[in-house]
C-alpha cells in the first residue's frame, strides 16, 4: 500500500496551477490571471479564500501560524 501526503501533493498542484500563468509568461502576478484560485482569493472571493486557507493550515479553520 502507498501511502502519499494528500496535503502536500494538493499543496504542489495548487501552486503549479497558480503560477502556470506567470511561467507562460501570461502575467506578472498570479493574482492577475482570473483563471486561478490565488486570484479569486485575493480578489476577496469568500470560497477561494477559505479554500486557500484550509491549504494553508492543512485542513483546520484556524489562522495560519
């Protein structure tokens, strides 16, 4: 059996996607490419947000430290 860290491994997805516009040279900033979470979150998008949050806290509702 394999045993894989699904935050981590989300973790890495999440960001490839999100800076995949700024390598592609489509943008400067991630937050500008409204194909991508990072951006729906900094726009103030309530999802995203608690989306990018959980990532960052792996899973709890806390603030990250």
């Amino acid at each position: 059996m394999l045993v894989v860290d699904l935050t981590g491994v989300i973790k890495t997805v999440s960001a490839y996607t999100d800076l995949n516009a700024v390598r592609a040279g489509l943008v400067e900033d991630p937050k500008d490419y409204r194909h991508c979470g990072y951006g729906a979150a900094v726009a103030g998008d309530g999802k995203a947000r608690s989306g990018m949050l959980s990532l960052c806290t792996g899973g709890s509702e806390g603030s990250p430290e």
